[in-house]
C-alpha cells in the first residue's frame, strides 16, 4: 500500500496542484477573466447558468461533508491524510462554484435562498443517500459512493460543462479544468484504495452494489430534470446553438456536437457515459456494476 500511496500524499498534492495547475489561479481561473456579456443580456441563458451553477455548489457541498466525515473513518492513516487533502480541494471547489454565483449577480445576503429555489430534489436525495453511509462510519461504501460514484459523475458533468464553454466562456473553462484535475485524482484513490477493501472484505458487495444502483437512479433523474423539465428548454438549446454559431465555436464531446444536439440527445450522451465510467471503474474493484431503473 505505501507505494501506490505515494501518488496521493500531501507533498504530491502541493507539488501537482497547490503549486502546480493552480498556481497563478483566482478563484480557479485566470485573474481579470469575467463572465461573457451574453449571459447578463438573455435572461434564459441567465437562469440557465444560475441553475447549473447551484447543482455545481450542491454536489460540492455533499463531497466537502463525505471527504472530511471519511478521514474519521478511515482504517489507516496514509489515506486519512489523502482525504484531508481531498477535503481541501473540495472546500475550494465549493468556494470557486459559489464565487461564480456572485459573479453572474447573486447577492450574498441571497446565496442560501438561490441555492434552495434551483437545487435539484432529485441531486439532494442523491447527497443524503451517500452521507447516510458517511455518518455511519461506513468508510466502504462512503469510499465507494463518493471516489467512484459522485466523483465518476462530477467529472464527467465537468467534461461536458468544459467542452461547452471552451470557446463560449472562457472563465467558467479555466474554473472547470482545475476541479476536473482534482476529480481525476479523487477517482483514482478511490480505486486504489478500496479495491483491496473489497477483496478483504468480500461480504460488503452486495451493500456496495445496492448503494451504486440507488445513487445511479437519483443521478439520472437529475439529468432527466436539468434536461427535460427545465423551462423553456428548447429556447435555451436554441440560444446555446446561436451563441456556438456566432462565436464560430464547436463543441464535441464523446461524439455528439453540443452546439447542434437537442437536451435529450445530450442527456443520453450525458447518462451512458457516466454509466460506462461507473462500469469500468467498479469492474476494477471487483464490484458488479447494476443496471439502475430508467427515471
Ligand atoms: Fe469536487
Ligand atoms: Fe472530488
């Protein structure tokens, strides 16, 4: 274990991110980048970009509680102290997010209201799911929930976001890229560490697997909400084809062009991929991936 450790301790940390990708960094981006005019003149685009956000600030919220309540119940302490290092990434994570609320005009007197009028119900009943294990000192299924399950969709959401905003938003890219690195290797502890976990304790699976179908299920809901009920949707795909268009801006992810591709071609590219991702990184830790219900 020492040796795949040394990957995830605190001077690797500082060396990579700390003084590597975030050096020079405010708020996760480049100083004096500001949010594009575009979004402050369509109010959809607006609302849009607020909603996303606060999904943004939920997610990180549930990582911030699930990495810091883990470190307690971790049975050893090189990955208590990997954890600690997770729990500062994802504090920062959750402050460039809300930083990024003030920055499209919420007031900070406001932040708390915004947060509860656009957070996802389905993305909460997701969180408590997972900090339900957290609570109970159950570093298994904790690991398992957050390093491969919200962590496998955090990074793929933040692919996508990144692919979006590449050329529309520079900015909110930058923001995207630093936490896409953390999440890269907030996965790969995951695996690292809990692989031998299962194999000692194999009687855990099927807890382990019934935590991942659930989770999975409340995940698609929540693309199924931000895709299919959001209002006015087709307005807002339509802006977002008009702004790539005008920007002279293409943006393929995973095959699909997200300039032209309609929500529900996007929700679907969205959904299989994060489920392969799930499926490929439990079949490494000998856990059988489990097919969750259609929302
Ligand atoms: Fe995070
Ligand atoms: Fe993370």
């Amino acid at each position: 274990m020492a040796d795949f450790l040394s990957g995830y301790s605190i001077q690797h940390w500082l060396e990579s991110a700390a003084q590597g990708y975030l050096e020079g960094t405010e708020y996760g981006h480049l100083p004096g980048e500001e949010e594009p005019k575009l979004l402050f003149e369509d109010p959809l685009l607006h609302e849009q970009a607020l909603r996303t956000t606060v999904q943004l600030v939920v997610g990180e919220r549930c990582a911030l509680s699930a990495s810091s309540g883990l470190i307690n119940a971790a049975p050893d302490e090189a990955s208590k102290r990997f954890l600690a290092t997770q729990t500062l990434d994802e504090a920062r994570h959750v402050e460039i997010f809300t930083q990024r609320l003030y920055d499209l005009g919420v007031r900070k007197q406001d932040l708390e209201d915004v947060i509860r009028r656009h957070a996802n119900p389905n993305l909460v009943k997701f969180a408590e799911l997972l900090l339900e294990k957290v609570d109970k000192k159950d570093f298994v299924a904790g690991v398992v929930g957050q390093n491969i399950v919200l962590e496998g969709m955090a990074f793929n959401v933040f692919e996508m976001l990144h692919a979006t905003s590449k050329e529309l938003n520079p900015k909110f890219a930058h923001t995207l890229s630093g936490t896409i690195a953390d999440e890269r290797r907030h996965v790969g502890f995951g695996e690292n560490r809990i692989g031998s976990l299962i194999r000692e304790n194999p009687h855990r699976k099927s807890d382990v697997e019934r935590l991942q179908k659930e989770m999975s299920y409340w995940m698609l809901a929540t693309f199924a909400d931000s895709f299919r009920a959001a209002p006015a949707r087709e307005e807002i795909a339509r802006a977002r084809a008009q702004a790539q268009a005008g920007a002279g801006a293409s943006a393929t992810w995973h095959g699909v062009d997200l300039g032209q591709a309609d929500p529900e071609e996007m929700e679907h590219v969205l959904a299989d991929t994060v489920l392969a991702d799930f499926k490929k990184r439990l079949g490494r830790i000998g856990i059988e991936y489990q097919t969750p219900a259609r929302p």
